[in-house]
C-alpha cells in the first residue's frame, strides 16, 4: 500500500486596512520545488508585517518581504508545472523575497516563474485582495498586511472573518461560485441547487442566533444567484426560479442587517426588494424592516411612512403598531424639543 507524501503548509493571516480578514493556508511542493520550498520556509518570518503590494484581478496578488539583498538566488524549479488554476505560489524573480498567488489559469507563466506551492484555506482571502481598490500601478489603496505568519498543521484554526465556512445544510461550495469544483456551471439546475443549499444554510445559522455568520451565507447564495442567472428566453422557469430566490435571499439579507444594526445596508436590501414582484406579506415584512431601520437612523418621517404602508398590509401584526407608536412619539418630541429650541431664541 502507498503512503501518501504528506507536504509540509504554511498559514499567513491577513488585514485589509484595520479589518482582520482571515488565514491563508498554503500547501508547498516539497516534492517538486524543493531548493524553493527549503528558503521559502527559512523566510517565511520574515513575511510578517509585509504588504501584498500589487494586486491585479483575473490574473494574481504579489507580496514583497525587502530581503531580496540578503538571499541567494535560486534556479527555476517545476518547470512542467502549467499554471493551469488558480491559488497557486510562485517566485516572482529568483529569490523567495517575492511571490505571488495566482487567481486564474495563467499558462504563459509556465518555465518562466517557479510554482512552489497551492492555497488550500482562505481562497475568499485570496478573492478580498484582489478585489481590493487600486492604483495605476495595481497597489491597493488600503494596506493588505500580513500580520501573522507560520507552519500549520491539519488540526491548527483556519480563523475566516469575511465568510463562513461551516458546511450545514448541504453547505459544501466555495465561497465564489467560479472556484467551487461541485457545480455544474454550464446547468442552471446544478447552480440552483448549490444557491439553495447555500441559503438554507444561512437559514439554519440564523437560527442559532448568529445573523453574522448567517449574512454571510446569504452573500455568497446571492453570488451563485447573479453570476448564473439564466436567460428568461432561454429557459424561463429557471428564470422564474432564480428571481423568486433573489428575492427571498434578499429578504433573508434585510433581516439579517437589521439584526447586526447595520441599518444603511438593510434599508439598501429593503429598496432591491420594493424593485421586484413581492406578495402581500412580504411587501409588509420589507416596509417594517425599512421602517425600522430608518427608526434607527432617526429618520423618523421615513420611519412611520413606511410603518404605516406596513400596518395597512398586515393590520393585526402587533409588532408594527408599536413600532409606529414609537416612531410617532419620538418625532413629537423632536418637533417639541425644535420648537422649545426656537422659542428660547427669541425671548
């Protein structure tokens, strides 16, 4: 029986600006590089603090460690590898002071870079950085700093705070629907199906209590909705189909940022759902979310007009009259408090 090589894997843990975004996990070819794995690995402290100082979608994001002086330089190693994936690491010159990630097929790098290694964890890190906003010379404007980095081992955290990686619900895709290797992305059915799963695993997390880790969730359900959403000539049913999830993943979306006092974003979710086709029920469900999101931001003639289109559609919903009781007391006492300010003006 063949015992599998078991390669050695580095972490890096990454912030963009002040945000802590998550960990990369990278498997490095030992077996293929191995005079590029060996220095990488000696240098790989020295990566702390550094910066991927370029960044440039569809093709890779670079990181420079400022140790170029003091290496030796290396020989191209894994000649044959053909750069034919995303995530993978390479030499950016012939010194680990530089190296790069892939985030597409690039094959013309095939002889000319050294690929050393794979990510394996943190490919929605990866898509983060290279989705940052740049310059003219592809450097991002907010710093992306590695600001831990280390050998990890299988059982060690792969600690992610831009997404969720729990697999619930039937939960097993990637983060970005482009990388993810279940789905069938020329069949409107299989992209349906993951969207789904994706959702009501949003769903179950909600659940628990946790609308972060949930609103995470319904991001990437969406994602997989709007990168694959079928042609309404071409097939009308899935189109029909992708339009009532949207809406419902919206809906999901609105809840779960009014649950995270993240009112700005659910009053935007509230205005994407007054856009589409809503039933009675859920146009009621999107007017008091919206109501109370403007409540929160002290718009209250925004707040009690939309309260009051949702108390017209749902009358007996108790929850709604006293919301809007509230936001009229409270904007009887700003008006008050506005008056009594005025009218010490001119005494």
């Amino acid at each position: 029986m063949r015992v599998e090589e078991v390669l050695p894997k580095v972490y890096l843990d990454i912030a963009v600006g002040e945000k802590d975004v998550g960990r990369i996990v990278a498997e490095l070819y030992s077996n293929r590089a191995p005079s590029t794995v060996d220095a990488f690995l000696e240098n790989l402290h020295t990566y702390k603090g550094h910066h991927f100082d370029r960044a440039i979608k569809n093709f890779m994001i670079q990181c420079e460690n400022g140790n170029s002086n003091n290496e030796s330089k290396l020989e191209i190693e894994n000649v044959n590898d053909k750069f034919d994936q995303p995530f993978l690491l390479a030499l950016a010159g012939n010194s680990v002071s530089q190296f790069f990630i892939t985030t597409s097929k690039s094959q013309h790098l095939q002889g000319k870079h050294t690929c050393f290694g794979r990510v394996i964890r943190g490919k929605s890190i990866i898509r983060e950085i290279e989705y940052v906003k740049t310059g003219k010379e592809y450097n991002p404007v907010e710093p992306v700093k590695i600001t831990g980095c280390g050998t990890w081992e299988v059982d060690d955290p792969v600690p992610i705070y831009n997404a969720c990686y729990e697999e619930v619900a039937g939960d097993v895709y990637e983060e970005y629907p482009d990388d993810d290797s279940h789905i069938d992305k020329e069949s409107s059915a299989s992209v349906y199906r993951a969207a789904t799963a994706i959702k009501n695993a949003g769903g179950e997390i909600f659940k628990r209590g946790d609308p972060q880790n949930a609103f995470f969730k319904y991001r990437k359900a969406l994602r997989y909705v709007m990168e694959y959403f079928p042609d309404p000539d071409e097939e009308p049913d899935y189109f029909a189909k992708y339009t009532e999830l949207k809406k419902k993943i919206y809906l999901n979306m609105s809840l779960a940022t009014l649950k995270l006092e993240q009112y700005p974003k659910c009053l935007d979710y509230c205005e994407y759902l007054l856009a589409m086709v809503l039933t009675q029920q859920e146009k009621a469900k999107t007017f008091f979310r919206k109501g109370s999101a403007s409540l929160e931001l002290r718009k209250f003639e925004d707040a009690i007009s939309s309260l009051k289109e949702a108390q017209r559609l749902a009358p007996e919903d108790k929850a709604i009259t006293t919301k809007l009781a509230r936001a009229e007391e409270l904007l009887r006492a700003k008006k008050k408090a506005e008056k009594d300010k005025y009218a010490k003006m001119f005494r």
